[in-house]
C-alpha cells in the first residue's frame, strides 16, 4: 500500500488521519503541521501521497505548499479540509488536487480518495503536470480569474513618486525584510510592500527561493557550495536545506 505524509496543524485529527490510514493498510509517516516541515520531510524521504489541510502553519499555507510540492516533487496531493466555501474550492481547484475531502471524514471517504489518487497518478498513461499560477489565483480574497497567456519580462516598482520598469533579467535577487521586500539589481535597490510567498508565485521560473528570505535568479549565480550560492559580485546568499534539491536540480549540477 502507500506510504503517505500527513500534514495537518491539529495534533489529535492529525493522529485520528493517522490511525485512519493505518486501519486502511497504508504506511503513514510521522505527521507535521507546517510547510517547511512538510517540504524538508518530502526531500527525506519517498512519499507516494500527501494529505493536506489548508490551514497549516509555517510561511504558506495548504494550497501554496501543495502547489510547491506538485512543482518540486511530483507528488499528488490530496486536500483534507473543513473549508468549503466557494473562494477556497476556487484556489484549491487552481492547484490541480487529487481530491478534496471535507471534515469530518470517514474511513470510506478516505479509502475512495485515497485509492482514486493513487491510480490516477501513478497508473494511468501520464500524470498532470504542476499549474503555472499567479498571485490572484491563489489569494483568499479573489476567486481564481481566466489567466492571460501574456508572459512579460518586466515589472514597475515604486521609487519615488514614480514606477519605474525593472526587466526580469536585471534583477539579482530578492530579500525579505520583515514588512516589505527588497529587489536587488547590480546598481539598484528597490523596497515594495509584498512577502516572499506572494512575489514567488508571480515570477518567472528563471527565479527560485533558496531561503525563507531569498529569491534568486539563477542566471545570475555564479557559484554554488553547499550552504550558500554566490550571486552577482561577491553576494553570497543562505541555501536551507528545503530548498536545496530542488536549487541542485535546476543548477544541473556535473561532477
């Protein structure tokens, strides 16, 4: 049978999931309550499902980890929530779950998802690819808009009292500072109003996250040691250890 991670912030319906899956004949890892745990725990070890709750701790919640998880790892991911009101099945929908299971559940519930995904990922022809997603579509306040099919290579940020356009491939990376974010180019800084898990989910995929407070543009490094990437001139950033297959993977590290 499968073996499964739970990732749920409630301690005892996480345990009762747990039992659940054990009753069914599945192989349920130890569960978390976080997106940074989740993440770490998938690049440990080979999961074949994740059951996930939309209200979980850590700096994303449930959807925007599912979607990191489809992009990262390739693996399904089943929602387990108490939440079905039209906005969250919204953005939900725009991470292309294997399920969605509302609380409370039962053992069948689970046993018919459960089953579903498996076989839908795993032995049909071919598997769905991870969504390309913006901000909008998985903001709780919005429900998700048709997307355009316009790709620029540009973006306006405040300097001043005006916008000014930054192309994509001048930036070097950006930076988290509490309230704000700062762009960073080889002559410029720039700060603006957003967090890190909103800018990533709108940039390019030239731009991957290496920490909880960075985004770099993987043009622009020029080295790579375990640890820490180099970027522009003698900028040496943090790598943490969630996010370092996936900076190993798109580096097409030889040797």
């Amino acid at each position: 049978m499968a073996k499964i991670l739970i990732v749920e912030d409630e301690l005892l319906i996480a345990a009762d999931i747990q039992r659940a899956l054990i009753r069914l004949g599945h192989s349920p890892l130890e569960p978390v309550d976080n997106s940074e745990e989740a993440l770490e725990t998938l690049s440990e070890n080979s999961v074949e499902l994740v059951l996930m709750d939309i209200n979980i701790n850590g700096e994303m919640d449930g959807i925007a980890t599912a979607l990191q998880v489809r992009r990262q790892f390739n693996i399904p991911v089943i929602f387990l929530t108490a939440r079905t009101d039209t906005p969250t099945l919204n953005r939900a929908k725009v991470a292309q779950p294997y399920g969605y299971i509302p609380k409370p559940y039962t053992d069948d519930m689970l046993k018919v998802q459960v089953e579903l995904a498996i076989y839908n990922a795993y032995q049909l022809p071919a598997t769905r690819p991870a969504p390309s997603l913006t901000v909008a579509e998985l903001s709780p306040e919005v429900p998700a808009p048709a997307r355009s099919e316009k790709v620029d290579d540009f973006l306006f940020v405040r300097k001043g009292a005006r916008w000014v356009k930054v192309q994509y491939a001048d930036i070097l990376f950006f930076e988290s500072k509490q309230n704000y974010v700062q762009l960073h180019t080889a002559t410029d800084q720039l700060v603006f109003d957003s967090t890190l898990k909103e800018l990533e989910l709108s940039l390019p995929n030239t731009f991957l996250k290496t920490h909880r407070s960075y985004i770099v543009n993987l043009g622009h490094v020029i080295a790579y040691e375990d640890g820490y990437v180099e970027i522009g001139k003698e900028q040496f950033l943090p790598v943490s250890r969630t996010f370092m297959p996936d900076l190993k993977n798109r580096l097409h590290l030889l040797g």
